[in-house]
C-alpha cells in the first residue's frame, strides 16, 4: 500500500530535482571542510581536521567535475 494524495497518480509525481540542489550542497560542503580544518587545528582535533580536509577536496573535485566534465 502506496501512500499518495487523493487523486494523484503515482506516474505524476512531484517536481523532478534540479542540479542547483547538489550544486549548493557541494559549495556548502566546501565552507564546511574549510571550518573543520581551522577548528581542527587550533583545537588539536586532528580527526576533525582530515575529516574537514577530505571534505573539502570531495567538494572541488565533485564541482570540477560537474562544470568541466
């Protein structure tokens, strides 16, 4: 058992998502990566800094991608 609206088709569903979504999901990750690594470091959180340092290269890599590719 489905759950939809009354009178809604299942093949008519809601609006498809746009790329502008994943778009700022990536910039926001950046800024994040970034953050995570200053507090990480003055912190002496060394997990908190490579967590913040992956994160912000999986963000340009994912933004590099998506524009040049």
């Amino acid at each position: 058992m489905a759950r939809y609206r009354i009178g809604e088709n299942p093949e008519t569903g809601g609006q498809p998502v746009s790329d502008n979504i994943f778009i700022a999901a990536a910039i926001f990750g950046l800024f994040l990566g970034i953050g995570f690594n200053i507090v990480g470091l003055r912190a002496k959180q060394y997990w908190l800094a490579s967590w913040g340092a992956g994160l912000f290269v999986v963000s340009v890599v994912y933004l590099i991608y998506l524009f040049f590719y």
